[in-house]
C-alpha cells in the first residue's frame, strides 16, 4: 500500500531564475540542490512540510534531444505542459497581498469558491499555480488527516 | 561530482547554435505574451474586452495579436472568448437559480439574443434547455472545470458533447 506522496516534478526552463521565483518570492525553501553530473537535482518545498518536494527539472538533454526539448519548452510556455501546483495556505487574501508586493503577478485575485478561497498565478514559465484557504470544514479535514498521516 | 564519461552530457546546448536558440526563444516568449492575452481572457471575461486591449496585454501589434494568437492556440481570440462566456454560463444555468438574461449580462453579453444564439450554436441546445436536463458537476477546482468544460471549438468535443 503506497503511503505518502515525496516529489511532483514540474518543468521550468531555467533553474536559476526558477529558484529566484519559487524561493525569492514565493517562500519555498530548496529541499535539494545536487550537481548529479548528467542534471543538477534541484527540489523546493513548503517550509514545514518538506516531506513533500517539487523537483525543478530543466527539459534537454540527456533526457531528451534538442527537438523534444524545444516542443517541452514550447508547451511550458503555452501553460499546457501539466505543470499545476496547489498550495494552501491560512489567509489567501494576505498571502496575495505579500507576493503582489513582492512583484508576483496574478492570473486571477482571490475568489470565494465552494471548497474556499483561492486564486492564481504562473511562474516565469507558464506553469500555473494556485493557493486556496480551504472553507473550514476541508480545512477541519485536512488537519484531521494531517494528524492520522503522522 | 561527474560520472563517467560515457554519460556525460554535452555540456548544454552545445549542440544548437545560437541561431537556433535565439528563434526558440522569441516562440517562447510568443507562447507567453498569447498566455498573459488568454489568462486576461478567463478573468475579466465579463467586461467588454477588444482586441486593442487584449493586443495591449500581449504587448504586440493588433495585427500581429490575431494572428500569433491564432498560430498559438489553434483558435482566435474572439472565439476563445466567446466559448470562454458560454462556459462560465453553462455553469451559472448549471450551479444557480439566476435568470437566463441576468447571467448572459453577467457573462459579458450585451444581448439576450446574442447569448441565446452563440449558446445554441456552441452548445447545440438553449440555455434553458441545458438548465432542464440539469447536468450535475463534480466538485473541482475550478481552474480545471475552467480549462475541460469550455465548448471546444475543435469540432471533436463537441461531438462527444452532444452524444
């Protein structure tokens, strides 16, 4: 029976400017950041939820040629390569206000939704990313199961 | 830190000229001015959006924006728009009691016979035929309801819409 989830890999055309996105703005913290030789393993994550890493990888060789890489780049930037991100956080309308002043752009400002409030935004590549305030009775669940996990 | 040799990459882009990267580059760059266009798109799509203003948020021409958008996303941007209105209908009929002419104002509609006649085309039956049959929608983010429950304007879906 598989028992947690440890990494989502998203692609981002860049590693440094990926880094400066996802840590410099939006507060993640670089879990890992090894030169392998044949890729550098770079992986961030949620200060206090480090179990759970996001790898940061770079489309091109040797993992794939130069052809594939460039239609991997091509669907990155159209926001159609499946790179999707949801975080949650306590106070959507804070944490919107932080990064908008740290000079993140939104695609959309926080909206009530049924399971909360959310809102949304792409990194410098075109994967969108979103952060919701669950409504409380998610967020009751989501500590509950939170609590059994450990 | 290397491996051995023989799995050792090229060091990057060795094998692409500069040429190569420099018009790679500017489709990306492309691809994502058409992304801003379309994220403006999915969320003021109820205010009256013109091509002069959309071509501005893409930062190109108004020429160069239909057709880039086009080349881009298979589609033009008025379409887009278009079926991006009728979605967000589709779901008000679906999610609330609201009268038909409110929510085509609400969409971004000036006239009822406007929505009435886009959402047949796009749709293939009234709005207040949709509403009756009453399709029920799971509970997703709606960021995901946004991008598979828009009226595709590729023919295929929409087919296996009505079926």
């Amino acid at each position: 029976m598989l028992k947690s989830l440890a990494i989502s890999q998203i692609y981002v055309l860049d590693q440094g400017q990926a880094l400066d996105f996802y840590v410099g703005k939006l507060g993640l913290k670089v879990r890992d950041d090894q030169d392998l030789g044949f890729m550098r393993w770079l992986t961030v994550a949620v200060p206090g939820d480090e179990s759970r890493a996001i790898l940061l990888e770079r489309p091109g060789q040797p993992s794939m040629d130069d052809k594939t890489a460039e239609q991997v780049r091509d669907l990155v930037t159209k926001g159609r390569a499946g790179g999707h991100l949801f975080f949650i956080t306590d106070d959507c309308r804070k944490t919107y206000d932080e990064l908008r002043a740290k000079g993140v752009e939104f695609t959309e400002e926080p909206t009530e939704r049924p399971y909360g409030i959310d809102c949304g935004l792409r990194d410098p590549f075109g994967n969108h990313i979103r952060f919701s305030q669950p409504t409380s009775v998610a967020s009751v669940e989501q500590s509950s199961s939170g609590k059994q996990r450990r | 830190m290397r491996g051995t040799p023989s799995i050792v990459p090229p060091p990057r882009h060795r094998t692409r000229t500069c040429c190569d990267y420099a018009v790679s580059r500017a489709v990306e760059d492309s691809n994502l001015r058409m992304l801003r266009a379309r994220d403006a798109m999915d969320r003021t799509y109820a205010q009256p959006l013109d091509i002069p203003a959309l071509a501005r948020i893409a930062i190109v021409s108004e020429a160069h924006f239909i057709r880039t958008f086009r080349a881009t996303f298979g589609e033009t941007p008025h379409r887009y728009l278009q079926r991006r209105r009728v979605e967000r209908a589709m779901f008000l009929l679906r999610q609330t009691d609201r009268d038909v002419t409110e929510i085509c104002l609400d969409v971004g509609f000036n006239s009822l016979g406007t929505f009435s006649r886009s959402f047949r085309d796009i749709v293939g039956e009234s709005p207040t035929d949709y509403r009756n049959r009453g399709r029920g929608a799971a509970a997703v983010p709606t960021c995901f309801a946004m991008a598979w429950t828009r009226p595709s304007s590729f023919g295929e879906a929409r087919e296996r819409g009505r079926g």
